[in-house]
C-alpha cells in the first residue's frame, strides 16, 4: 500500500508521529531513487515506493550568493542552481504556480530545479532571471555556470546503465553516488552491515547476493565495481570525505557466522581502515540497551558550504526517501550524537573487532 492511495503525502509532526498533509511545501514525501542501506550498504540500489514515514522537505534554504566552486560535481552544480532560482523567486515575491504560468510550464518542472533534482536548461535559467527582475538577471552568467555543470555525466552513470531494475530493491543509483561523491562527511547509522564505503568486495558480494538473488553474475560484478569506485572518496587528495559509522553490535555477529574467508578478510579490512584519521568506526553494544537509532539506519550527508542543504538518507524494506530542510536533518543530528555517546569508543571497538577476528585463529 502507497501513499498514492490516499492521494496525499503524510507529515512527520515535532513530536514524531505522522498527520495528513496540507498543499504547503513542507512534509512532503517525494518518489526517490535511492539504495537499500542496511544489506547493501547505501547507495547502489533503489526502491520505487515511498517511506511512510519521512518526507523530502521543500523547505526554505538561506543560501548565500558565492562563485562555484572548483571540481564540484553535477549534483552540487544543480542544488545551488535551484537554491538560487528559490531564492530569486521568492525575492520577487512569486509562487511556484506563478512562475510556472509564466513560463507556461508545469509547477512540478520549476519544483524540480529548485530542489536540484531537473536537469537544468540555459533557456529554462534565462527566461527565470528574466522573470524574477533586475537582481537575478545580474547573477545570470553565474548561474548559467551553475547550469552547464549541473547537465555534466557524473562518473557514475557508466554503471548505472548496466544494472537490471528489480521491483522495490533495485534502481537508478544516481542520486546517492552523486551525493556521496559530493559530500565533506558522511555519518551512518546501522544494524545490519558494515557500510559500502567499508567493504572489502567478497563481503559485498555475500550481502549483494543475499538481496539481489534473481541478479547475474555479470551484473553482481558490475555492482561490486561500482562500490569499489565509490571508497575512492576516502582516499582524494584533494578533502577526503570524513566516514563516521556506528553499528549495531549484532553486524559483528553476524559477520563472524558467516563464510570464514570471508569474515576474515572484512574484519581486517575494516580494522585497517580505522587506521585512518578520516574514518571512525563505533560499535553500539548489546549493554546499552534500547535507543532511538535502533528504529532505523540512516546516513547523513553533510556538505561544507553553506550553500548546500545538508541530506538525510533513509530506507525500509518498502522503499526509501531524502530529507532535506533544517528541522528534520537536525533530528537526525541528534539521534546520532546520542547515539555516538553510548556506543563504545575507538579502543573498546578495535577490542570487539580484534576478539570476533581471533574466533577464527
């Protein structure tokens, strides 16, 4: 069952239950192609249906103006075309229906520049800054940059095309690889497997199997591929992205029962890895208890220009969605803070790690 059913999207109140939502542009929840975060470690696969309980907030961004910056990618150029263009508009005083008759298009076309998930047209960029006055056409050939960046392939899209759609599992991996390619830091939450960015490929393929059994060989290898290009992001020179992952302690259990080799060959990558000063690795022990984390994994893409709105990143077995806005990214922040309080710090997660590995000498 869909919330299409309805004809209406849910809305996520303050207090973390969910209402009927209005016509306004907060609370929505949007289709997303987006990945199964927990067996197949965020960001290669991709349901259709929606997440009950999230929405994709339109919410207002307080960008500032700023040049692009150098050797940002597609999706950075699009979310600060479209934070721009929000910006312009509403400095003008104009709703989305309004400039969409203008223009004679749809609302959902100008929605979806705004929020940088439309490929972006120079004509669509110029008749805008024409539309929203004086002040927005002098910023034109800057967002005429912004423009041309944006409609770029992003490295990614050589595989995407590989890939076989399975119904509620798998598809377009787009978005998240764009993301995370994007991101200045990435913190994760969850109880099932070690994250994609952190496994070494014979563990990747057992978990990609496992969720993807109607899937070739061929286009497991391709998957796996893919997953290796994308932990080039923890070696750039040029700012590694920052990883912080904090596991359930039932990922460690469940690794050690499965293939030895296997186990093995993860558990010393991962170690390995901690070795790093820009990877943290925490496990969350049984000794704690109940949090809130345990409700669901998430990541939270986090970018260090202000212009860019940072992203959260959530998935079920039903489907997943992004979440963008200041309320609930800010929620997010704090269940993992807390979440990060309780867990076991770096020693006492290398001294779990070491002990699961010794089970096999």
């Amino acid at each position: 069952m869909s919330w299409a059913t309805f004809g209406r999207c849910p809305e996520v109140t303050r207090d973390g239950h969910l209402r009927p939502s209005d016509s306004s542009t907060q609370g929505r929840i949007r289709p997303s192609f987006p990945t199964i975060s927990g067996a197949v470690g965020i960001g290669v696969l991709s349901p259709r249906r929606l997440v009950p309980q999230l929405y994709d907030a339109l919410s207002s961004c307080n960008c500032t103006r700023g040049e692009v910056a150098v050797g940002q990618g597609p999706t950075t150029s699009r979310r600060r075309l479209g934070a721009e263009l929000r910006r312009f508009r509403e400095a003008a005083g104009m709703t989305l229906e309004q400039a969409a008759d203008a223009l004679e298009c749809s609302v959902s076309k100008i929605s979806r520049l705004e929020t940088g998930k439309g490929l972006p047209k120079q004509r669509d960029v110029r008749d805008l800054t024409r539309l929203y006055g004086k002040d927005a056409e002098a910023g034109l050939e800057r967002l005429l940059r912004m423009a041309r960046d944006g409609s770029r392939a992003g490295w990614w899209q050589e595989y995407t095309p590989l890939l076989t759609a399975e119904p509620f599992v798998f598809d377009g991996a787009d978005r998240y690889a764009a993301l995370e390619s994007e991101a200045s830091s990435i913190k994760v939450f969850d109880m099932s497997a070690f994250h994609g960015l952190l496994q070494a490929p014979r563990y990747a393929r057992q978990i990609l199997e496992a969720v993807l059994p109607h899937h070739s060989g061929s286009e497991l290898d391709s998957l796996i591929d893919f997953r290796m290009k994308r932990q080039e992001v923890l070696e750039r020179e040029d700012s590694p992205l920052r990883l912080h992952q904090i596991i359930d302690e039932s990922v460690v259990h469940r690794l050690v029962e499965m293939d030895p080799e296997v186990a093995v060959a993860q558990l010393e990558h991962v170690l390995g890895t901690m070795e790093s000063d820009t990877v943290t690795i925490q496990v969350l022990p049984f000794s704690v208890g109940f949090v809130r984390a345990l409700q669901g994994p998430f990541a939270l893409l986090e970018f260090d220009d202000s212009v860019d709105q940072d992203v959260v990143f959530v998935e079920t077995h039903a489907g997943a969605s992004y979440l963008e806005g200041d309320f609930g990214v800010e929620t997010f922040k704090g269940v993992f803070e807390r979440t990060q309080a309780k867990a076991l710090g770096r020693t006492g997660t290398e001294k779990l790690l070491r002990n699961a590995l010794s089970t096999f000498d």
